[in-house]
C-alpha cells in the first residue's frame, strides 16, 4: 500500500467497516462499509464505460452522498475527480468541461439546463450520470450502480494505485477562468490531509493511518458546511476519513439548518469559509435559533477566507466555550497554519506557520529574512502540487525551483516576522493603489464589518483622474431608512480606524453581497459596480 487516497480509505473501512462514515441530514447514513460497497458499485460502472487511469471525471453536484461516492469511486479505479463550481453559467462551463478534458460528468438533474447549453460543445464527454432524476442522453445514479459488483475485484485492470495518481482541483479564485491544481495523491495527503500532521510527527508509512484508529474508541465527527466543490470542505472530509470520523452533510448552505444539524448529530467540528458563513451563523444564534443545543462542538474552523475580528467576536460570544480557528491556507498550498494569539485584521493577521511556508521576495529572488520587514508572496516548499493542468505559462508563475527545492508561490502578500510567524496582509492581485500608497481590500472590509449597521461589505479600487485609483465599497447594510447609516457615518468611522488614503470615498449599497457558494468575494462584481458609480457620480 502506498500513500494513495482510495488505499488509505479502504484501509479505514477495513479497521472499522462498521461505524458510521456519512450521514447527510434527512437524506441517509452510509457505514463505512455501505460506502466503500457503494462506490464500488459506481467505479465498476464507470470502467464499464471505459473510464480508465487517469482519465477526468466531473462533479457538477450540490453536496450529498452521490457525491462522495462519486469522488471515490473515481479514485478506486486511479481515475481523476473533477470539482465543478455550480454557479458557472455556460461561457465558464464550456471552458472548464474542455480545459479539463472531461471524459464523463456526474450532474445534479437541476443543472441539466447548463449541461445541455454546452454539451455540444465537449466532444470528449461520452458519459453522464445524472442525480436527483432524468437527463436526455444521461443513465441515472440509481441505474448506474444498479447491479454492479460490490467488491473491489477487478477495480483495477491496469495496475496498482500509485502514490503519483493525480487529485486535481479547479480554484477559480477572485478572478480569469478557473485553474486546475494538480497534486500528487502523496503530496496533497501530507500538505491537506492531515498526514503532515501540522503539530506532531508527519506519518511514515501508509499503514499508519488505520492503526492509529481504535475501533473500540468514541467516534468524532466532522460537518464540512461548504460546498464539495470547494476545496477546503474536500480536504476537511478527507482529514476526516482518515482518523475514522463521521462526516456530516447538508445539501447546501443555510444556517438554520446548520445548527439544527449540529444539535441532532451532535457535531463536534464545523469546517467553513470565512464571514459569509460565520456571522449568518451567529447571528441565527443570537436569534431565531438561541438556545439551540451546541454542547457537542469543539472547534469551528474556518479556511478559505479569514474571518473578520468583528464576525470572530460576535461568532464567539455565541459560542464562548468552542475554539473558533481561522486556518491558513490555499488550494495551492494546502494547509500553512494557524491565526497566531491576539493578531487581528489591521496591518495583517499573523500566522502561525508550518516550517515549510515563508515569504519569497519575487525581485530578489530569494526567501525573506525573518523580522526584516519586506513584503513578498508567502510560498512554500516540499509536498507542493506540480503544477496547473493545460497551463504551462501559469505554472512557471506559480511554481518554480529554489536551492534544490520545489516551491508555489501563493496570490497572498505577507512579511516574515522574527519569531517565524508570517503576517499576511492580503491578495496581491486585489491591492488598490491609490496615488502611490497601497491598500489591501480585507483590513478596509474588517473595518466596515465591525459598523453595527453594516452586514457585509466588499472593497475595491474606482477610477481616479487624480490618484489612478481610489477605495470604493460595495456594502450590505443591516436596515433600511432611518435606521441605515448614512455614507457620512460610514466614512467618519473607518478614519477614526484607518488611515486617510483607505478611507472609502464612494459606497455602493446593494440588497446583497456577491459571493461564490464558497464564501469569497465577487471582486471583479464589486470592481464594476465602483466603476460604473465612479463614472456616474
């Protein structure tokens, strides 16, 4: 056995074949033997169709079993799942589908719609399994694993798995189309799989991942609340595999039903991505949902995005005896680290970090000095992916060869500090510089969040004739009318927290911040609103 997902599961379905490995909330609950038969089932199907070792497979689904089967089942028989955001509208799904050479696609029946606009286009699409119903020219979920084996024999005609079998996930991050990040099984197990084992002992054989299970022992359980096709909620399944846990699911994302799904599980750990998920969830709690039973949680974690101080401190008020962390990390890098003690959004959050991440000062070409001061893109070495799929001109961006040493260099700046911690102070990509001075969109965007008034906000640079640029928001108030502050107010409370040049000089208010199902925020959305206001004013 090597370090390969689909080996290290079935090692965990084989130490404890009966204890409980998914459930997702009013739907069903699957052991890990259920689950490991099941996606048997779907991977015999799939070879039937001709699926074979590294071949592409899409997940254009909502969260639910079938898609964790379906992920599985793709990395039985050493072929490649494919996450699809299902926001994407036809121009994007056409790209994605055709960049990533999709020989088959397991699609949710409500975005069949999408599916067909751009069918025509993907030659190498030769099979679909449709979810939830029918879809022309589709087998059904229900028909494809209908009758098929349920062993592992004959999963794998072309030879063993590998340690090299390709994970790949798309990210399309805040702007262009969408990339695919190829990892080693072996690297992405270490870097966002828990086998780095970020404060012990990263495992040496494969072997240990099941023996560290004691099948006599209490189960924990896990709830990735985003969405599958995010990154961060795969990772957080997979960690969760591989210490024997039960993963929770709900469809998709609503708050309420989050915490009614915490209490009946009795959820020990919440996965989720940055404000858009934690102040809903908050707030729930402080009101329609108070004094729902939350006992059962430990830790809530959120990756992807960093939680503003305003949103950590309202999440934690509700739920004062829970660890919120807010991880470090990318779909780049898998995990770096930690938010350290007492650092907060201004001037950066600092991070904790693994000794394999620092900042590489690109003009220099060479790591930077802890406590020097200078500002590069953080970058880590050692289990790092090998690139982008179909783009080799991104991959020599990104990743690149320094003192015998692999390294990615991430979208987010930072300094290295003394101590080794790094303070990140946001997506170099997102800067606004305004006449010379440089403002990260996040430190202005914790700020509006902490207006009582405010719900949601989102910062990017207008148009300036004087200064290039100038710092626009785009936010979601709380009230209308009398009770909303007005821009005036907005404006007198973040100078007394910020400095002048990051001052918002022009507010666009909308019913709703643009985000994708992940949590991020729609920059290029929030660009052309400023945009269009700064040309109108």
């Amino acid at each position: 056995m090597q370090f390969n997902l689909a080996d290290l599961f079935e090692s965990v379905v084989d130490k404890i074949p009966e204890k409980e490995a998914l459930v997702v909330r009013g739907v069903k609950r699957w052991t890990y033997r259920e689950l490991d038969r099941e996606a048997n089932r779907l991977a015999h199907f799939l070879l039937a169709r001709g699926v074979g070792v590294g071949d592409h497979v899409g997940m254009h689904m909502y969260n639910g079993s079938e898609y964790v089967v379906a992920v599985l089942a793709c990395l039985k028989i050493r072929a490649v799942p494919i996450n699809i955001n299902y926001r994407y509208l036809a121009d994007e799904l056409r790209y994605l589908y055709n960049d990533a050479d999709l020989v088959a696609a397991v699609v949710d029946v409500e975005f069949g719609d999408r599916l067909e606009a751009v069918r025509a286009e993907t030659p190498k699409l030769k099979t679909v399994v449709s979810v939830g119903g029918t879809l022309p020219e589709a087998v059904t979920y229900e028909d494809a694993v209908d009758g098929q084996p349920d062993d592992r024999e004959g999963l794998l005609p072309s030879g063993p798995r590998s340690a090299d079998d390709l994970y790949i996930i798309y990210t399309g991050g805040t702007t262009g189309m969408p990339k695919g990040v190829m990892w080693r099984h072996e690297d992405i197990f270490y870097a966002g799989m828990a086998g780095g084992r970020p404060y012990g002992e990263p495992m040496k054989a494969p072997s240990e991942v099941a023996g560290s299970i004691d099948p006599a022992a209490g189960q924990l359980s896990t709830f990735p609340v985003a969405p599958l096709m995010h990154g961060a909620a795969q990772l957080a399944t997979f960690i969760s595999f591989n210490m024997g846990q039960k993963v929770v699911l709900n469809r998709k994302f609503d708050a309420h039903e989050v915490l009614l799904t915490v209490a009946e599980e009795k959820a020990n750990v919440i996965s989720m991505v940055g404000d858009a998920m934690g102040r809903p969830l908050a707030e729930a709690l402080a009101g329609p949902l108070a004094g729902t039973d939350m006992s059962s949680l430990i830790v809530v974690s959120s990756a992807g995005a960093i939680l503003s101080e305003a949103v950590r401190e309202q999440l934690q008020s509700q739920l004062p005896d829970v660890l919120i962390r807010d991880n470090f990390g990318s779909t780049e890098s898998g995990f770096n680290g930690d938010a350290a003690p007492g650092s907060g959004p201004a001037g950066g959050m600092r991070f904790t970090v693994n000794e394999r991440t620092t900042v590489y000062l690109d003009e220099e070409k060479r790591p930077a000095t802890p406590g020097d001061g200078k500002v590069g893109r953080v970058a880590q070495h050692g289990n790092v992916p090998l690139g982008y799929y179909n783009d080799p001109v991104k991959t020599a961006e990104t990743f690149f060869e320094h003192d015998g040493r692999r390294w990615v260099l991430l979208g987010d700046l930072g300094t290295l500090e003394a101590d080794g911690s790094v303070s990140v102070l946001g997506r170099g990509s997102q800067c606004i510089n305004t006449g010379g001075e440089k403002v990260f969109p996040e430190e202005v965007e914790a700020v509006l969040k902490s207006h009582p008034g405010v719900f949601d906000a989102i910062v990017a640079g207008a148009p300036d004739e004087r200064f290039g640029n100038r710092v626009a928001a785009v936010v979601q108030l709380r009230a209308d009318g009398a009770e909303a502050p007005s821009d005036a107010e907005l404006e007198e409370f973040c100078k007394s927290r910020l400095s002048g040049y990051k001052v918002p000089r022009l507010l666009v208010r909308v019913a709703d911040i643009r985000r994708s199902p992940s949590g991020k925020p729609d920059y290029p959305w929030a660009k052309d609103l400023v945009t269009q206001a700064a040309r109108t004013a």
